[in-house]
C-alpha cells in the first residue's frame, strides 16, 4: 500500500522566490503541487520526503516562474488488488459502509459485510443483523480485501475502491476475536 517511491516532476518557482532556488524550497512547491493528489501510476501522493536534484531552469513565453525539473523521494499510497487492509469505518450508508484505508475511503457493500441479512439503523448510523446482535458501525476497525480498484486523477474524490469481507479472516475485528477464541475453546486439550 505505501510505497517510497523516486520521481521526476516539473515545479514552477515563482519571481519572488527566484533567489532562494534550494532543495528546501522546492520541497516545498512540490508538496504543494502533488500531496493528495492522485496518479495512476503510482496512486496518490502522501509525501515529498527528499530532494535530490534541480535541474537547470526554463523560461516559458507569457509565464512569471521559471520552471526546474526535479528529482525526488516521496511516499506514496497505492493499494494493490486483492491487497489486505485494516481500516475504520467511516460512515455508514443504507447499502454499505465507507471504510477509510490509509488516504482514500473503500465502499464495503452491505453483500460483501456478512452472510447474515444486515438492516440499516439510521438512527445509530450502523448496519443490524436481523438474525443475531452483530452491527457494523461508524468507527468499527475491520479488517477487509481491496476487490475493485478505479482511479480518476482528475477528480480523486471519485476514485472507487471496491472491498469484501466476507472471506475467511475478514470482518470486524471484535467478531474475529470472538471467532478465535471461540475456536481456542472448542480445540482438543493440547491443541492450539
């Protein structure tokens, strides 16, 4: 999911800051540019943790800035297919519920949650199990599986991360603990 990752981008210096061309200062004009930003090829841009190098400047007609190709660290998160991910769930909705994982929420639809019927409280702002007392809800830890994965780096915020937790060691975490001690208990003497 969070990668260290080397790139090379362009950064516009503005006139102002022309006499200050650091590593310090171009730090920061690409944090500006690219922290929270999306990119398919490498996910969304955490942080720009180091600069190692500037290249020579460029003047562009009508343009105030001169603009330097840099080369630099940053931190990246970009989960992976099929990827395993503790994450907290950060609303809940009639058909599911958000699950933020790192920068980006996943939908984990009420179909891939339990295979037990789950009813939407919107009151208590959680999903019920009409069968037992389970519910899912808002700041619930759990545990789920990236399943779909559509990036849109002009509107990040439309980006869908599709999740499931209805395999084998997924879920809520307080039912995978009750799960294992539940089979802690039920093991032969000697077992574990």
């Amino acid at each position: 999911m969070y990668k260290r990752v080397r790139l090379k981008d362009t950064v516009e210096v503005p006139p102002k800051h022309l006499a200050d061309v650091t590593p310090e200062r171009v730090k920061a004009l690409l944090q500006d540019k690219l922290e929270g930003r999306m990119d398919e090829d490498v996910g969304s841009v955490v942080s720009v943790t180091e600069v190692h190098d500037i290249g020579e400047g460029a003047v562009l007609p009508n343009r105030p800035g001169v603009y330097y190709e840099a080369e630099f660290d940053a931190i990246t998160f970009d989960p992976d297919m099929q990827e395993v991910a503790d994450g907290t769930v950060v609303e809940v909705v009639e058909f599911g519920a958000f699950v933020g994982i790192g920068p980006i929420d996943g939908l984990l639809h009420v179909s891939q949650i339990s295979d037990q019927y789950l009813a939407f409280d919107g009151e208590n702002q959680q999903l019920a199990s009409t069968e037992s007392n389970e519910t899912l809800g808002v700041e619930d830890p759990v545990r789920v599986r990236i399943v779909t994965k559509s990036i849109d780096e002009r509107n990040p915020r439309d980006s869908k991360i599709g999740l499931t937790a209805k395999q084998p060691g997924l879920g809520k975490h307080a039912w995978l603990e009750r799960d294992r001690r539940r089979r802690a208990q039920d093991a032969p003497a000697g077992e574990d």
